[in-house]
C-alpha cells in the first residue's frame, strides 16, 4: 500500500509516534534514560506512516543507497531503502562483517566504542543517505562519517537522518556540517 501524507498528516504521525515511543529509565547503565522504539515498531501503521514520510523526503534526492548504523538503524535503513529501490549498507560494531572491513573508534556517552564498514561498501560517485533511530551526543554518527569520509572519498552524503533529535545533547553540532533530518525532538 502505497500513498502520500499531506503536512499535517506527516505531523500527526510523529505526534502518534512521539507518544507511542516509551522512556527507559537507567538503561543501558545508570543516568541514561533510553528512548525505546519497539512499540512504533510493533504498530504496523505507524511503522508503516514513519517509513513512508522518509519516503517521501528522499524520494527525489537521488540517493543512491542508504546506510543503517548498528542496530535499531538496520530497521529504518533497510525498510526505507526497499521503499525506495535502492540497496543497503551496514555500518556494524567489529567482528561482524564477513569481508575486508574499515574501522574507525570513537566514544559515545557512556564508553567507546569502534564501527566497522566493508572495504567494497560503495561504488564510485554513489549519493547516500545515513540513517540512525536516535541523534544524542553525536559520537557514533561522527564516527561514521569519519569512517566514510577517510575511505570513500568519492562518495556524497546527502544526509543524515534520525527518527529521534535529544536536541539538548546538541549531537548535531559534531556532524561537521552534514545535513541533518530529525522527525522527533526531544
């Protein structure tokens, strides 16, 4: 089922979606209050409203795939790629990958951490677009984009996309510039 929202369609599905998305109180260790998006994705319609606003969005800018940062961006990545014909690829925590990997560590809000891409991930030229469920403090999609920009160099990002901003973690300001697209600010 294919079919478009107007404005405040779009704005009533991440009203529903904001409501729906449940607080996590110390998880995944304490201090954190982690933003929970299983019950989105357990709403069909919803689920189905969210992918189609990203449709949408890109339907028009030429990306050529799209990359889904480990683990929930594999959801959002893979769902809006098929939406838009286009293919995938997974930025994925070490050891993960079965093939020749590039690998960039970085820290994030609550240790460091390390990601890794196939050496074969993209074709010359390619336009993507990067997706993640939640923008915090910005360390694993600066990561990410350090990983692509040091190792493919010929590629573009059209943007990078979050179905959730925590806007007071200001993550978007390590993201050197890089078009940002948030559906949900908290």
């Amino acid at each position: 089922m294919s079919f478009r929202l107007n404005d405040e369609q779009k704005g009533a599905t991440m009203e529903a979606a904001k409501n729906i998305i449940r607080d996590v109180q110390d998880f995944p260790k304490e201090g954190i209050i982690f933003k929970d998006i299983t019950p989105l994705l357990g709403n069909p319609v919803l689920f189905q409203k969210t992918i189609n606003t990203l449709k949408e969005r890109y339907v028009n800018m030429k990306v050529d795939v799209v990359v889904g940062v480990e683990a929930r961006g594999f959801i959002f990545a893979s769902a809006l790629a098929y939406a838009l014909g286009i293919g995938v690829v997974m930025i994925r925590k070490p050891g993960k990958l079965p093939y020749k990997t590039f690998q960039e560590t970085y820290s994030l809000e609550y240790g460091i951490d390390t990601i890794e891409i196939h050496q074969d991930a993209f074709i010359s030229g390619q336009n993507i677009l990067i997706i993640d469920d939640v923008l915090a403090t910005g360390g694993t999609l600066a990561a990410t984009l350090d990983l692509i920009q040091k190792n493919f160099d010929d590629v573009k990002v059209v943007e990078a996309a979050f179905l959730i901003e925590l806007d007071f973690l200001k993550g978007r300001e390590k993201l050197k510039g890089t078009p940002v697209h948030s559906m949900i600010h908290y």
